[in-house]
C-alpha cells in the first residue's frame, strides 16, 4: 500500500480526538497516542480540516499552513520511527459546524442551503446547527483546490498518504446524498452529478500526491449528521466506478446497519484495489472479525473503539485477547486520560 508492505492487515480507524492546540496544531500528546499504536498495518489520523471552513468541532486539528504541517511532522517522525505507516484523513465538515468555531465571520459550507437536524459541541455548550451558505460553482473548484493544497501539506509533513472523508454526513457526504444535495447544476441533481464532487477531489488529490497515495472513506446509506440516502447503492457502484480506473491507495468502507453486507460486497467486487472495512458488528469489532479477511470480503480491517482501549490491538487480536473494555467517557475532555494510558496486557 502507496509503496509499502504491511506488516499486518490491522487498522487503526479514524476517530475525532478534539485534543488539538489553538491554531489547529498537533501536539505531543497526540504523537504519544498514535504512536503508541503504531503496531497498526495502517494508522488512519482523525479527520484533519483542509480549510479554516472545513472546521466542525472544537479543538480539531488542521493541515491548510505550514506551521499545521510542521506540528503533524512531529507526530509522523515518532510513528514512523515506532515501525509505523501512518495516512491522514482530510475532513472537511460542511455544514456540520458552527460560525463560533470558525474564525473571520466564517459560516459553515455545503452543497445546499439545507441545515442539518441536531446540535454541534461548541465553547459555549450545545448549540444548534445553522443552515449553511451554499456554495456556488466557483466555490465548489476553489474547495476542491483546498483539498489538494491539504494533501501537499499532508506530505510535506510526512504522511504515508491521504485519506478522503467521504462518510459520516460531512462535505463529500453532502454532495452524494439526495437529501442534502439539492442543487441542479453539474454538482446535483442525477446521481452523475452528486458523485461528481468526491470523484473531482480524487483526481485532484491524485494530481497532486499520487493517486497510490490518495484514498476514499465512504458509509453508505449512514444517516449519522442528518443524511438521508434512500437507494445508496446504484450511487456508490457509480463513484466506485469512476474512481477505480485512478488506481488509489484503497477504498475504505464504514458499514451502517445489518444490511450493509450487500453494498459492501457489490463495491469489493467493483473495486480492484485493496478494500478496507469498518464493518457493522454487535458491539465493540475483535477478533471474531477477522473471518472478513479469511473469506476475501476485506482486505484490512479497521478498528475503532477496541483500539481506543487497548493501543497494542494487533498482538491481542493475535492472542484472541484479553481485551480492555472501551469506556467512551474517558476519550473526551482535558481529563481524558483514556487518550494516551492504559493497562498493561
């Protein structure tokens, strides 16, 4: 994968950390956190912004400026120093969001001017989402420069590759979901048009990196952030097949819900690269899953919570644990010891 041999087929999944210093900038404590689990096949980093608009949630970390870029080279240098292999995923949130986490008289972005239903963390506690100004046509290609502007910064700084946060309700998302995607120009409407977006952010990340650099996380048919997707699969098969034949690094796959297999299969026989999968599990997914790989529905397997609680995942996944339990409620907050300490196995 993007020119490296894995040592093993174990991913550390994406999650939203919220530890970043003011300015967007990594810390010791986050190079403490991924390197301690650089015993990973591949880390995957929290969704970092490639714009100051792309900004979701409080204390989030950023790669659109150098200063941004030289604090994630300290953490790339200790996990690549720790044996690891490390791709940072380029979140950006869209209109999941709030104008007091964004500097400038900034408001959150999106393909429409539809608000989603909910509430985002701020400074001052719960607030409700706004509805977003919609980007017009040049601002969509200015966006798509943004990325690929994060992406250079994301190699400079020493990652192994990119990960595109297509999944989750945030901005790639948007444009491929029917319910957030209203528009009639060339970014909405037919389901060519609303893949178009993700498909124009791989080509130009791929320009600028390398497209054995450059990835794709999708969920399809996610609600999570208000997305409404009532037949994803015709759409996913669509974006799957454009992207295919620019040869990423790999197509990362967050299942949601039981029936999720299918889709998941239909887009593992499509895609000729290597699939990684979060799959839909009954609680926290071990080492039950790893038939996944055994019976060729994956190639890598993404963790998240398990490996939260227990850094050395790949080597209790080998013994078939035992597992440290995840408690949620020490994963947040300047008290969140649960970030960095652990039990000894």
């Amino acid at each position: 994968m993007a020119g490296s041999l894995l040592p093993n087929r174990i991913a550390l999944a994406p999650m939203t950390r919220s530890r970043a210093a003011e300015g967007g900038l990594a810390t010791g404590l986050v190079a403490e956190y991924y390197t301690q689990r650089a015993s990973a096949g591949l880390i995957i980093s929290e969704g970092i912004q490639p714009s100051a608009v792309g900004q979701g949630y409080p204390f989030t970390p950023g790669l659109h400026n150098a200063e941004q870029g030289a604090a994630w080279r300290e953490v790339t240098d200790s996990v690549h120093a720790a044996g690891g292999r490390i791709f940072a995923q380029l979140m950006h949130s869209g209109r999941i969001g709030h104008p007091s986490l964004l500097p400038d008289g900034l408001v959150p972005v999106a393909p429409s001017a539809v608000a989603a239903e909910g509430q985002v963390f701020t400074a001052d506690g719960l607030q409700d989402f706004v509805t977003p100004h919609e980007l017009t046509g040049a601002e969509v290609r200015a966006t798509i420069a943004d990325f690929a502007e994060a992406a250079r910064h994301a190699v400079e700084a020493g990652f192994d590759g990119v990960e595109l946060h297509g999944a989750n309700g945030y901005l790639i998302h948007q444009f491929l979901a029917p319910g957030s995607n209203l528009r009639t120009d060339e970014w909405g409407g037919t389901a060519e048009n609303r893949i178009r977006f993700a498909v124009e952010v791989v080509k130009a990340v791929a320009a600028a990196i390398g497209a054995e650099r450059t990835a794709l996380r999708v969920s399809p048919g996610n609600p999570y952030n208000g997305i409404s997707e009532p037949d994803p699969r015709p759409v996913y098969e669509a974006l799957v097949k454009e992207i295919d034949g620019l040869g990423p690094a790999y197509l990362h796959v967050m299942e949601y819900g039981p029936e999720a297999r299918e889709t998941t299969l239909a887009l593992r026989k499509q895609f000729s690269g290597p699939l990684v999968l979060n799959p839909a599990t009954d609680g926290p997914t071990d080492h039950r899953a790893l038939t996944l790989i055994e019976d060729g529905t994956a190639d890598l397997l993404a963790f998240g919570a398990l490996f939260l609680a227990n850094p050395d995942l790949p080597e209790r996944l080998r013994a078939q644990g035992p597992y440290n339990t995840p408690d949620p409620a020490t994963f947040f907050g300047g008290d969140a010891r649960g970030y960095t300490d652990y039990p000894a196995l």
